[in-house]
C-alpha cells in the first residue's frame, strides 16, 4: 500500500517531530502545574511553568501550521458551466 511514502509526506515528517516534541513539552509542563499550583510553592515557580508551558504551546501551533503548509494538497481543478464567472 506504500503508506507515508509520497514524498510530501516524508519531507513534512521533522514538522511532525517538532508538534509532537512541542504538545509533550505542553502536557508535561501543564501537569506539573496542576501538581503544583495550590501547595506551599513559590509564585516564581508556578509563574515560570505557567510561562514555559505557554511558550509550547506557542510553538506547538506553529508546527502545526507548518504541518498544514506542508500537507496542504492541490487544489482540484474546477470547469465552469456555461456563462458562470470565476470567484
């Protein structure tokens, strides 16, 4: 069936990499968080993983945009009936 092998896809597959990579860095940091947030902890520390877990997510939505770039296929050709106009 030769699946994942069109060339696109293999280009596209560090982009995967770095969503993936990205998302984990989220969750990972957001539990951490939630582990944390409302014991006796410092402010600066649920401050900074507040932060780092935003900054993953940042960069989760732009791999993912990335992603999309690089799988975005062609678009089908469309005939127009008779006296139809172009959009």
């Amino acid at each position: 069936m030769q699946l994942g092998t069109h060339e696109r896809y293999r280009k596209a597959a560090p982009i995967w990499a770095r969503l993936a990579v990205a998302l984990t860095g989220f969750w990972t940091l957001a539990a951490g968080l939630y582990l944390t947030a409302g014991h006796n902890t410092s402010p600066l520390i649920v401050i900074a993983l507040f932060t780092a877990a935003a900054a993953c997510l940042i960069v989760a939505i732009g791999a993912a945009a990335a992603v999309y770039r690089a799988l975005k296929p062609e678009p089908l050709p469309i005939t127009l009936e008779g006296g139809q106009q172009p959009l």
